[in-house]
C-alpha cells in the first residue's frame, strides 16, 4: 500500500515536469541570463563541442532544473540528473563522473551540499576531465588517473556563497535567477492554464500573478489549486467552458481558493507571516541572529536562509544588518502592528 500523500506528492512532481518549457524560447523572462546562454550554447554547437560548466543560483522555483534541462535539449544532448546529497562521498562522484557518455549534461542540484572530498576531486574532473581515483590505504596507498568523456556540468545552488572559491571559478558561465515580475507570472500562468485546460481571464491571471512570491513553481500550484476550486464550486454551467472543456476560473475563485490555502493578499504563505510575526512581536522588531529567528518558527535555518528571507528582504519586509534581522517599517503595517518609532512621532 502506498502512503496517499506521497503519491500525491508524485502526481503534483509530473505535473509540474509536464508544465516545464523546452527551449529557451518558451522558458519567461530571465532576458539577460537567457540572452547569455544562448551564446554560449551555439558557440558550443558551431564547434561540436560540449558547453562551458554552468553555475545557477537563486532561490528555489526560479527555474534552475528547468534551464538544465533546457541546455541538454537544445543542444541535443542526454542529460544526468543528481543533486549533492547523493554524493557523500568521492567515490559516488566516481561512479557518476565515469558512467558519463561523451557530451552528457550532468546537472547536480544543491551543489553546495556535496560532500568535501567530492569537491576535490569535481576540480580536476570539471578543468581536465580526468579524476585520480586512490586505492589502497596508508603507505601502500596510490592514485590510478581516470580519463573521463568530455561533459558539461551545470550545477544548481540556493546559496552561491556557500560554494568554495576554486568550485565557483570552474564554471565557465554563473547566472543568479531573479524573482519574477508580476507580469512575467502572468505569462507563465497563461502558458500553463492552456496546457492545464483551465480558463483563466486576465484580471484571475494577474491575482495569481501577484500572490506568487516572485516564483514561477508557486505560480502554477497556485493556478492548480484555483483550477480544482473552479472546477468544485464553480458549477455544471462552468464546468467545462475553459480550453480543452476543462473549467472558467473568476477572480473570485482565487480569492477564495488562496485563502483557504492560507496565502495572503501579497502572496506571504504561513511561513513567511510565521517569520515577521516574531521578528515583530517576539523579538520587538530585531536585530536578531537568523538561527534564533528560525528556532522561534520551529523550521531549519537554511530554509529560512534561502527561502523565506530572501523574499522577505527582496520586498521591504526584513533588512540584514551586522547585528542580526529586523523588521522594516512596512513589515508593521503589513502585520497591522505599530512600528516603535511611529509611537515616538
Ligand atoms: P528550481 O530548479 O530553480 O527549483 P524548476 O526549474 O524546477 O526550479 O522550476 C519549477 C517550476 O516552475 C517548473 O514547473 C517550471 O516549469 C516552472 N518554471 C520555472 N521557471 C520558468 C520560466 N522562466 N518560464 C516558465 N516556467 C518556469
């Protein structure tokens, strides 16, 4: 018997991989770092030659896997997919490395979560595609030298800094994704409410738009989620109006549908509001250590880290100083609490 929730969890991943665009053409926005691979990867195709290593960074859903998987497509390419806790140790960077088919794309998300010695030996793999592999131990120890087909890493990080220096120098090409504006979600909204067969008018488009975090995953959950609400209470005469014969949403459905999955008017979910709240209330606005912050919320640190405050200072919220995180101005009235300094004036 399978656990429900995991194969929910399965069906919202294919869904997700089924909404993916193929190319760069239909990949939205992004426009210098799209303008930048393409460069690079016909550069790489005039020559018939695999593509420099390419390092993306940027918080999750931005599209990283996506353009991975892009590089491989347009340039004809298989592609390996693994991620850094799957490698612990050098020897399953080995076993990866040189499985690798002449110009296979190796995508490895959470780069920075490789193990060390893996590390070491990516240096030398990524520069001369070639890894010494030690056998033996103590003095009897030696190193054999392992030529590797020629292949194009593309790895993928929530978190570039936490990437040793001579890691991030071998890549050929670093891009950080951006949020997304709200009309770039529009977009991806649209483009995916076709493939879903869920009507969408313009205005329902731009509320999903605006509650998206800036991120184009939570756009299409949330469009799902909208659609499963038009579809339940949107009745028989709007059942089946939208493309495809699926159902109409209104922009009363997103309204009601993002309420019930506790995502507010600007798009915080319940562990953004968790985070202001007490950096407003408990810590008196901060300044505060992030890992005290993310204790008070019961959630990791690197999630608050690559997720939440990123958002968070990316739309006024919260701001980093040397002694720690505090609440802005706008934080109050969004949280409709009094900001200290308005009590004075
Ligand atoms: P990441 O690897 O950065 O976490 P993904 O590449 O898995 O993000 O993207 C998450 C989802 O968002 C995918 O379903 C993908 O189709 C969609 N998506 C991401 N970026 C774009 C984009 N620029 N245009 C259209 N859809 C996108």
């Amino acid at each position: 018997p399978r656990d429900p929730a995991q194969a929910q969890d399965e069906i919202e991943l294919a869904v997700e991989g089924a909404l993916r665009p193929a190319s760069l053409a239909e990949f939205v926005g992004q426009h210098k770092v799209r303008a930048q691979m393409q460069l690079l990867l016909e550069a790489a195709a005039m020559q018939d030659r695999p593509a420099d290593h390419i390092l993306l960074s940027g918080p999750p859903g931005l599209g990283k896997t996506t353009l991975a998987m892009i590089v491989a497509h347009e340039s004809g390419r298989p592609l390996r997919l693994s991620s850094g806790p799957a490698i612990q140790h050098a020897g399953d960077l080995a076993a990866l490395l040189s499985s690798l088919t002449p110009g296979e794309v190796l995508f490895i998300d959470e780069i920075h979560r490789m193990a060390r010695s893996a590390e070491e030996m990516l240096y030398l793999a990524m520069e001369d595609f070639r890894i010494d592999i030690m056998v033996g131990k103590g003095a009897g120890a030696t190193s054999i030298p392992l030529d590797l087909a020629p292949f194009t890493l593309v790895g993928a990080t929530t978190r570039a800094g936490l990437l040793p220096n001579p890691l991030r120098d071998r890549f050929g090409f670093t891009a950080h994704l951006e949020y997304y504006e709200p009309d770039e979600l529009e977009k991806v909204v649209e483009r995916s409410a076709t493939m879903l067969g869920v009507g969408v008018p313009a205005h329902a488009r731009a509320e999903i738009a605006r509650r998206s975090r800036g991120t184009p995953r939570i756009a299409n959950r949330l469009l799902r989620r909208v659609r499963d609400y038009a579809l339940v209470h949107g009745g028989a005469d709007r059942a089946s109006t939208g493309p495809r014969g699926g159902p109409t949403a209104t922009q009363a459905d997103v309204n009601a549908a993002l309420e019930l999955y506790d995502v507010d008017r600007i798009g915080l979910d319940r562990l953004d509001r968790a985070v202001l709240d007490a950096l407003v209330h408990r810590f008196r606005g901060g300044p505060v250590g992030l890992s005290t912050l993310a204790v008070s919320v019961g959630e990791e640190g690197e999630t608050i880290e690559s997720v939440v405050e990123p958002y968070l200072v990316r739309i006024g919220f919260m701001g980093r100083t040397p002694r720690g995180r505090i609440a802005t101005p706008d934080a109050y009235a969004h949280l409709g609490a009094r900001h200290p300094e308005s009590v004075l004036g």
